[in-house]
C-alpha cells in the first residue's frame, strides 16, 4: 500500500485554554477521497487549518512524504503540493478572473508579470471545472456558484498533490457539481490526494472512498466508506441514530394574505404572479441561477423591482427600499451570511442587536442591560453557543447561521425572506432550523423559502414555486411535492412531455 502524501500523527490544538482538537489523526493517500465530517464546531476547521499550515498544533506533528515538518506554514504547505477551497471565499472582487486564479504565483517575465503566460494557464484551469467567462471578467461581477468555481480553478493552477475541499458544491448549480464530480475522478486517477469535507451525505456516499469523523474535537471514526450507509454515517456523527430529519408537516397556512403581487419583474425574474398567505411556508425551487434570488430581493426593495399591482401585509406597493422593508413587516437572511448576513469581526451581541441599531433614533440612548438581555434571550431561544462578548467570526458555521436568523425576531417580523438558510451547516443544526420555520409559520409568520436543496422544499412546504429562465414554471401543492416534480419543472420536462 502507498504511503500517505499528507498525515496529522495526534495533533492537538486549543484557544485560550479550550481544547478545539484532541490527539486526532488521519492520512491523506494518492488517488483516494477521504471525507472529513462532524458538526458544525466538531473541529473541522481547525484541523483543515492546521494540515495547511495556516495553524501549528501544541501538541503532535504533521507529516508530508512520511517526514515530520517542523515548521509547516502556508507558503511551505503550497510548495509542498496541499491547496484548499475553503468554504468562504478568498476572492478579490475587483481583480479579474485570470487575476484571482493566479495570484500570488503570477508568472514573470523580465522582473514583470507575463500576463500571457497568466491567461494560458488561468485558462487552462478553468476550462477544467466548466468556466467560459472572459478571463478579464471582474470577479465581483460573477454569482456566488461562478465564484465557487473560480476558487476551485484557483487551487488547480498550482497543480496540487493534496486538495482539501470545505464544502465546495454548497452553492453550486446541478451542472457545476455534475463537472465538479468528473474533476474528482480525473485528480483522483492522476493520483492527487483530495479531502473532502461536506454535509451532503450522498455526495459523501457517492463521491469518497474513507471517512474521518470529528465529534467534540476528537476521532470518532476512521474507516472505509464500505458497506457504511448514509444514516450510518450520521450515527457516527452524532453518536444516535438520526431519526426524522424533517418535523412532522402540518399546515398552518390561513386565508390572510401576506403579500400579493402580479406583473412583478425584478433582475432577471419576469411577470410574476404570486400570493403568499400568511402562517405559510412557500418555497422556491429551480436550478441555480434561474433568478431565484432576485424575487426575493425585488420583494426586499434591495434591488429596483417593477410590478402591476402588490399588497404587501395590507399596505399597497412593494416597499421602496431596505429600511421600508423592514417598517412594513419583513426580514430577509442571504445565502452569504458571512459576506452580507453578518459583520464578523464584531462581538455576537452586536451582531445580534444590529436591526435594532438600525432602527434606533439617532439621539436616543443606548441601555446596555437592556441590550445584553436581549442577546441573552436570543442566544437561549436559539441555542447559540459562545461568549455573547467574543466576535462573531469565532462562531461555526452553524452558530453564525442561527446568529443571522436571531437578530431578526426582537422585531417580530411578519414575513421572513430566506435564501438557501441551511447552507454549509450540519445535520443537527438543520434539524433545529427545520423546526424554527415550522414554528415561525405556526405562530402566523409568512416564510418564503429559497432552497437549493430539494428534499428541503419536499417536507418542509405548504407549496412550491419552481422557477424556471426567470419565470414561475409552475407551482405545486404540498401533495404533489416530490424531488422528481421539482426536478421534472425546473428543467422543463413538463412542458416537453405535454408537447410530445
């Protein structure tokens, strides 16, 4: 059997006196995908961190080709072979494609960069995950999956031996990831070592070979992928067996109407008609990039929107903007919670305390007890662990989400608008997430939900609106709901068949 090409040998790694990870260790082999999993906080992150170089454990060692590094950082780990796309994205927005790809081993010529060489190569690695755009495209100008895409190009111009992935298909289109998948077996033939971390256990099942599981910052598993299925693999996370994901549906839609719209047109959706009751949940479905977001920020007033007619909680018109849309009753939670839902370099209080800043009369004092005592509540009702005081950014994953959903309820918003809200978080926290939406639904809020994932859209709505090129393809009732339905409108396979 080859020998690893990476390894962490009993690594241990704390902050501040609490221990993150405890004597873990795992082998990274040529030509084999081996998931790494646990909750969100599990210490995931950390040991990503510390195989790349960007951490040093207290206590263990890292070893590349079977030889111990003393002194592994992240300009050692790149010259060594080892990338990785994290989760969040370390993009700049306003350098070009070609330019993010390659930064920071730009190619010279003459002590200058060789901006030839550079397109050749940034070329190169993106026509390997399905990128056409011009390279001198500006990456802030991409959506969120293109900008995914971008990173995984990043991380192949190195050509690396070691490709570690955080989540990488959490905001791709079915497409991307279906070439994301090809890209896998290819590196996994040339022999590249890939480290896979996901909380899609059927991309898990389908994709890796090996599993790592972290629970509470130590290995609770290290083994084949064999004969494990995937309600096994959440045993071994969570130490129980999962039970129902999903809580039991029950609709608590009633005959109030909570927004009302028609010939709505907003970026790239067109003449739109809906009605969203209130104490509903309504979702939204389609293949990434349909114009999905852009409904929901039309209905926000964050991007210019066009319609015939709106009700919006009793009140006619869409709202002008932002802080109308937040007087008149709604509350919208991005997919991005670190780039737009959250400022992270602030503590969780002020985090959790910002729609009321914004609120706040400029001359009106501040009462700090009456501020922390809010937190606290909302840190209690959600379950959000961590010093109030620490920043945000010290949170998982997980946390952070709940952090973004919480700040929201001090203002008893009658209509949340949530885009993809489970993204990149683990099983347990989407169960408590699930349960929050049944319960803002029961308690009359009206909850339009986008989701990019369609299991989701299954169990947890009244009704779903697929979106399909920018217009409503169809709606379907609870009882119609299936994967297979949603898939079948999205791609148009309901309108091919009634022609055929």
């Amino acid at each position: 059997m080859s020998a690893p090409i990476l390894a962490a040998r009993g690594v241990s790694k704390g902050f501040f006196g609490n221990p993150v990870l405890r004597s873990v260790s795992i082998e990274l082999m040529p030509g084999r995908v081996h998931a790494l999993l646990g909750e969100n906080g599990a210490g995931k992150s950390t040991l990503i961190n510390l195989l790349s170089g960007a951490l040093r454990p207290d206590s263990g060692t890292i070893e590349i080709d079977g030889q111990a590094v003393g002194h592994h950082s992240p300009s050692e780990a790149r010259r060594a072979g080892i990338a990785v796309v994290q989760q969040e994205l370390s993009l700049t927005s306003s350098l070009s494609i070609a330019e993010n790809i390659g930064l920071g081993a730009y190619p010279r010529r003459h002590g200058l960069v060789d901006y030839g060489a550079l397109a050749a190569r940034a070329g190169a690695a993106c026509d390997l995950v399905g990128l056409h755009e011009p390279l001198a495209t500006p990456v802030g100008d991409l959506s969120l999956g293109r900008r995914q895409m971008v990173e995984i190009a990043k991380a192949l111009y190195r050509k690396p031996r070691v490709l570690i992935l955080d989540e990488p298909t959490s905001s791709l289109s079915a497409t991307e990831t279906r070439i994301l998948t090809g890209l896998l077996e290819r590196l996994r033939a040339e022999g590249v070592a890939i480290l896979y971390i996901s909380h899609r256990l059927e991309e898990v099942m389908r994709l890796c070979q090996h599993v790592t599981v972290l629970k509470d910052g130590t290995c609770t598993a290290d083994r084949s992928l064999e004969g494990v299925n995937a309600a096994g693999l959440v045993r071994l996370m969570v130490g129980r067996d999962p039970g129902d994901l999903f809580p039991h549906w029950t609709s608590t839609r009633t005959a109030d109407t909570a927004i009302a719209i028609s010939g709505f047109s907003a970026g790239a959706m067109q003449d739109v008609a809906l009605d969203i009751k209130a104490g509903e949940v309504l979702g939204i479905g389609g293949l990434v990039g349909q114009g999905q977001e852009d409904l929901l920020l039309g209905l926000y007033g964050a991007i210019p929107a066009k319609v015939a007619s709106a009700t919006v909680n009793g009140a006619p018109g869409l709202p002008a903007n932002v802080p109308d849309a937040n007087r008149r009753g709604l509350a919208y939670v991005p997919a991005d919670r670190k780039r737009e839902g959250l400022h992270l370099i602030h503590p969780i209080i002020t985090n959790l305390m910002l729609p009321a800043f914004a609120r706040m009369p400029a001359l009106k004092l501040r009462s700090r007890s009456a501020e922390r005592e809010t937190a606290m509540r909302l840190a209690t009702q959600f379950a959000i662990k961590g010093d109030l005081g620490r920043a945000a950014q010290a949170l998982s994953g997980g946390n952070q989400q709940k952090v973004a959903l919480a700040k929201w309820m001090p203002h008893d918003p009658s209509v949340l608008l949530l885009n993809d809200p489970t993204r990149g978080v683990d099983v347990e926290t989407k169960r408590e997430i699930y349960n929050m939406l049944s319960g803002f639904a029961a308690s009359g809020k009206a909850v339009i939900l986008l989701s990019s994932d369609t299991p989701e859209l299954v169990h947890l709505c009244d009704r779903v609106a697929v979106v399909r090129e920018g217009k409503i393809a169809t709606v379907l009732d609870h009882g119609e709901l299936s994967e297979e339905a949603i898939v079948a409108a999205a791609m148009g396979a309901e309108r091919e068949r009634e022609a055929a």
